[in-house]
C-alpha cells in the first residue's frame, strides 16, 4: 500500500502525516452544482400527454420545457405528432389544454403553447460554450415519474442521428445522463441552469449513451416554427438512393468523390420533372458542392435555395451533364 505524502501551506496535515483527501468537498460542490441546476430548471419542466383524440383512453407522455412566459413550450416532434388531444401539467401541477404551435419531424421537435402567464422559463446555452466533460443534468418524467434529476457529463458533439422520418440530424450531443421512456422533449442542461440541448433518444441495450438535440439547432428551427408553423426548406421533387461510382467512371470525369445519389423516380411537375431529370441520372453535386448521399443532398437543400435557380452536375449514360433546376419550397 502506497500513502502519499505533501508539505505546504495547502496541507492542513503536519508533515510526516497521510495527505488528507478533499474528495467530499468536491463530491459537496459537483452536489451543489446538480442542485442549483435542477432548483432553477425544473420549475419551467412539463409533463405532457398526447392523445389521438379528446377521450381517447392511450395516447403517448413525455416532457417539455417553457421558453416564454407567456407559455410556449418546446418538446419532441415524436412526442406529440399526430396527437389532436394534447395536455400540459406544470411542476406545481396546474393542468392545461394544449395547441400545437409548429412541427417538424425531420429535427424532432415541436413548439406548444398553453394559454397563461408570467410563467417560468429557461434560458439556452451558447452552443460554442458547450465542452466534452462538462457537467450535464437531464430533467423530465420518465415513466410518468414527474421532474426527475439525473446528471453526468456531455459524451460527445457533433454526432448524427436519424429522426422519426428518416432525415439525419446533425450537431448532437451524446450524454451519460439516464434518460428514460417519458424523458423525450425535456431539458439537458449545464451546471449554470443553461438548456444545452433537448433530450430525444437512447440506444438500447446500451448503458450510458444517449442523445439530445443542440441548443444551436433547437433555437434555429424552434424561431421558424413560432414564426411559420414550419420549419421551411427547399426540395427536388426525386426519389433517390446513394450509389457508388466506379473508380474508372471517377477517373474519367476527374471526380474526388466515390459516390453519388441515383435517381429513382420523379415527381410529376416537379422541379427534378421541370429540369429534365430522369430515373438513372446520377447527382454529384449542386452548386459545385459535392453530393455524395442522399445526406448531404438534404444538407444542401436550404430555405434559401428555394425559388432560385441551382447547377445540378449529373451523370447519365456515363456522360457528365450540367442541368439547371429550380428548387421549391417543401410544404
């Protein structure tokens, strides 16, 4: 058995004694900090209930957390899509009629609004605060058990995830904070009571990883949802899949890319019909950005981009060709 041994001022022991541990002063203040998270947050934290219908006796629970005081509520999409009955419990347990505000399934969130005021509210994060290591607290209702506390550390940034309707989202963060069924929509935030992130998913079996949507991503799409019921963004009107592109075909059109999306089908009336596109087309890329999965299409495919005419690289019959396409807004 190996004891340490300090001198100086810092040691309250005398020389010669065991260096005297300050684990419990830090286990009191990582405790403090867990406290003072949940004490500022969870009092803006909602219990949700989504039902088919007024009357409908299964519907789906999960969390949220106010953001104005006059009472909109940001959740998950999966949370309360579909839903046409939905009730909102606040900490104090003051139940409330709910509306769906805005949607949007491809980032997995949702704004509501309950009708009240001078409510408690969150305030976000600055996203390019946000450390690996830092201290991550996770409040909502996991199975149904109303503001519940767990805590850990930000995993990871930057990871990718695939909503509910397929889309990948981007800019995730990975935690070691249990979430729970229920769990979904609520908070994670930081030791100062900051939303870093809104809880959305779990891998299972696994212990330990779970995922939260960035407080960068949620203010972005939660403004246009408040503003537009949408989040608004542009489309081709195809069906596509990702292929890979022979080395030679590569070589030939002097491409630094290995793959491409290919066309599948064509909306009729589309911009892709418009444009001239065709099943077996293959995009490499929009604007001179390379296109080498359906991924980064959708990437590509901003608000900003709608309505104004884009550069489509393709290959068909193994001919490289520049098509001119107007994307439109995806309603």
């Amino acid at each position: 058995m190996v004891t340490r041994y300090i001198s100086g001022p810092a040691s309250e022991s005398r020389p010669g004694q065991p260096f005297q541990s300050s684990d419990g002063d830090l286990f009191d203040a990582y405790s403090r900090a867990v406290i003072g998270a949940a004490e500022r947050v969870s009092p803006a934290v909602v219990h949700i209930q989504a039902k088919q219908s007024a009357g409908a006796e299964q519907g789906g629970t999960g969390s949220g957390f106010i953001i104005s005081p006059d009472g909109l509520v940001v959740t998950n999409s999966h949370v309360v899509h579909d839903a046409g009955d939905l009730r909102i419990t606040l900490h104090e347990g003051d139940k409330y009629q709910a509306q769906l505000v805005g949607d949007d399934p491809d980032s997995d969130l949702a704004v509501l609004r309950l009708r009240s005021s001078e409510l408690p509210t969150v305030e976000f994060a600055d996203p390019a605060t946000l450390r690996v290591g830092q201290l991550a607290v996770a409040i909502g209702n996991p199975l149904g058990f109303q503001t519940s506390v767990t805590a850990g550390v930000v995993s990871a940034l930057g990871r990718s995830l695939r909503a509910g309707s397929g889309r990948l989202m981007d800019d995730v963060i990975q935690t070691d904070a249990a979430l729970n069924p229920g769990n979904s929509g609520g908070p994670l935030v930081s030791s100062r009571g900051q939303v870093i992130g809104v809880n959305t998913a779990m891998i299972l079996p696994a212990q330990g990883i779970c995922f939260a949507i960035s407080s960068g991503t949620v203010q972005h799409v939660v403004g246009q949802l408040i503003a537009f019921g949408r989040f608004r963004r542009s489309y081709l009107g195809l069906a596509g899949q990702n292929v890979s592109l022979p080395g030679w075909l590569a070589r030939e059109h002097d491409l630094l890319q290995d793959s491409g999306v290919l066309v599948m089908g064509v909306e009729p009336a589309g911009p892709a019909s418009k444009a001239g596109l065709r099943e077996g087309d293959v995009i490499l890329s929009i604007d001179d950005r390379a296109v080498s999965s359906l991924d980064e299409l959708h990437k590509l495919l901003t608000f900003e981009r709608a309505g104004r005419s884009a550069e489509l690289a393709i290959l068909r019959d193994e001919r490289r060709l520049i098509v001119s396409i107007i994307p439109q807004e995806k309603r």
